[in-house]
C-alpha cells in the first residue's frame, strides 16, 4: 500500500495516515482513467478501484484510550505528571522497516524464532516550549495505528525532562540490510539521544504486554490500560550529546533543537558522524540576542553504554565572526582529542532547514530576523 503520514503542528496533538494506493482505476488496455482530465477516478470509489476508496484515512494516533464508561477519549498519562504525553504534533514522521520480535526473548539466529517485519512511523512527542510535555518518543506500527514503543526523553539523572520533539527524528539503516538500526532525537532543551533498535549481538526488541495510564480527570483515576510495547531497557533512549559548554553547565533555553539532525558515515573514521544546529524556529521573529550554534561530533559511544554523553566541552569551538579559516581537520586529526567542533553562529541567528551532506561539505542554512523595519520602506 501508498500511506501518506501527517501531524497538526499547532492545530492539535495528533498524527494521521491516508491510504493513497490507487487513484485511478485501469481501463482495457491497462491505462489510468482521469475524470475530467484532472480528478482522480477513484475519489468517489468507483467500480474497479480496489478494496478501498482513494483517499482512505487508516488511522489517527493521538497517544489516547476510548474508554466506554462513561463514553470518553483520553489522553495517556503514563509518567502521571498530570499533563497528556503528546504535545502538538510538530514531529514530521520518519518511515522505515524494522524487526521486532513477538515474544519475550529472540534469538536473532534461529530461523524459528517468531521475528517479524513491521513498516513503522517514528516521531518525536511535539513541541512544548516549557517542557513539560512531549519528551516522548513514539514508534507506529502503520497497519495498526498502535504505537509499539513509547519512551520518555530524561536528563542525565534520570529525571528531568529532557525537553520536547518538535523535530523530525532521523532514522538510519547503518548496515544497509534494508532495516532501521538506530534513531536520533533532538530536543528543544538542546540534548541528542540515540535509540538503538539492535541489541550489542543484533538482538532484536520485543514486543511485550504492558500498560499506559490514561489521564486523571473529574472521574477519578482510571485503571491502567493493556498495551503491547517494547519495553527492554537494553533500547531505551541514550542521551549522548548535550548542547551546553560542560556536562555540569546548562545551556540557554534557546540552543533547542527544532531540525532533524543530519547523520553522516565518515570512511576515514569508519562510524557516523552527527550533524546538527539550534535556535528558536517557533518564534522566527524572536531578538533576544542569542547566537545560534552548529555542531558536528563522531558518535563512537558503543551499543549498550548508556553513561556516557559529549557536551561542548569535548568539542573544538569555532567563533564565525571572529576565528580565521583553518586546513586542519577538527574530526579526523588525530592529534586532537575532541569529539568534533561547534560553530557560533552571529547574534539573533538560527538554523531553520535539516543539514544536508555530501562528499565531505555540510551545508545548512540560517536566519536572522531583521526588526528594524522602516515601515517608510513599504510605501
């Protein structure tokens, strides 16, 4: 099937899938039929169009329960802070093929065990600018609707919010078996987590019951709901990069992280490399004086070590106003032992599209809100 996937961004906390499959139907010699040369002859579900009609909505996820008595939707509450987990749906869905396993444990290498494949949707739990909410990660399960992994985004301590997802999540095959291996978040608190998605020896997740609770109200609370998840802490997100100037400093609320970021595999070093920029996209317009930042550090951090995370302190800093070019390699030289470099963008400037790379050059592209209009100017 063709599924088209979408959010609401300030229009709600909830995403959806369509079923676009077949927009015409065929005519004797096999060619698409269009209705007044432009309508797709299947919008009104015409004879020959398949077992749905074009478009079809499969499902909307809006991380609730419809509980029957009385009659009601409810937004789940799973870490019981009293505020729904999903925030506006900013997060554009990252699509993908992954292995999961549907019992309690799989070994990858036994042709019975009970290893399936499942087209999945990744997005991140939308945009709070307090950061109260929407430091979740979802997995979909596109057939269903049902998300099959949800996990909280916390700081180091294992308590603090993390921050937000408005941003797209990047979701990389990093051996090329067609698979998703690994998934990178960024936060608007400025931390990148990754999720591995393969165990240390290719272990594959499995799918288990579990339970979510939905949000208290005037009703009471509501008994906890049956989910079948992934819950093995052996794939829980691993926050490994913090964008402040030390692991003990916290950075300002405007280094958050509103792009995907951009993963790169680096030959000469032989592991990925992970690209991305800050400043705040919500509020273009905004003139705080802030600069931006740019990073771009190696993720040498091995499956399964969840301790350890880079800040700005373990990166070569790089002022764009002020610092003369350089030939020397600040990823690769190894007499250097830092993880990569950070760029200080100027004042007000903030990226505003995804990295993109290609033959050794990042390129990104950034903006800084003039406000200091001359209304004159305009006549």
């Amino acid at each position: 099937r063709t599924v088209i996937m979408g959010g609401l961004r300030r229009g709600g906390t909830a995403y959806y899938a369509l079923d676009v499959t077949q927009p015409d139907y065929y005519d004797a010699d096999a060619e698409p039929t269009i209705t007044n040369g432009y309508v797709p002859s299947c919008s009104n579900g015409a004879g020959g169009c398949g077992p749905l009609d074009y478009p079809s909505q499969l499902w909307e996820f809006s991380d609730s329960v419809l509980l029957e008595s009385p009659p009601r939707e409810i937004a789940f509450d799973k870490d019981l802070d009293g505020i729904e987990d999903l925030a506006s749906s900013w997060s554009t869905p990252s699509l993908g093929l992954m292995k999961v396993c549907t019992a309690a444990s799989c070994d990858p290498a036994d042709p019975a065990a009970p290893i399936e494949d499942r087209y999945v949707a990744i997005v991140g739990g939308g945009l709070d600018k307090t950061n109260s909410t929407g430091n979740w990660v979802y997995i979909i399960d596109i057939e269903t609707g049902k998300s099959i992994y949800k996990r909280q985004l916390v700081d180091s301590d294992g308590v603090t919010s993390g921050g937000s997802v408005p941003a797209e999540t990047a979701a990389v095959d990093t051996d090329g078996d067609g698979y998703l291996d690994r998934v990178y978040v960024g936060t608007t608190r400025g931390f990148v987590y990754r999720i591995d998605l393969r165990g240390a020896d290719g272990e594959v997740p499995a799918i288990v019951d579990s339970v979510d609770w939905p949000l208290a109200g005037g009703l009471g609370v509501p008994d906890p709901v049956d989910v079948q998840r992934i819950t093995d802490n052996a794939f829980r997100p691993h926050l490994i990069f913090k964008a402040q100037p030390d692991s003990l400093t916290g950075g300002p609320a405007s280094r958050a992280i509103y792009y995907r970021p951009t993963v790169i595999f680096s030959a000469a070093l032989g592991q990925y490399v992970i690209a991305f920029g800050t400043g705040d996209r919500e509020n273009l317009w905004s003139s705080d004086g802030v600069r931006g930042q740019f990073y771009l550090f190696k993720d040498d951090i091995d499956i399964g070590e969840f301790d350890t995370f880079y800040t700005e302190d373990d990166l070569v800093a790089i002022d764009s106003e002020t610092d003369d070019d350089t030939a020397q390699n600040l990823l690769t030289d190894p007499t250097l032992s830092t993880k990569g470099w950070n760029m200080l963008l100027r004042e007000n400037e903030r990226l505003i599209t995804s990295p993109f790379a290609v033959s050794g050059v990042v390129v990104f592209t950034v903006f800084s809100p003039d406000v200091e209009i001359d209304l004159r100017e305009l006549t």
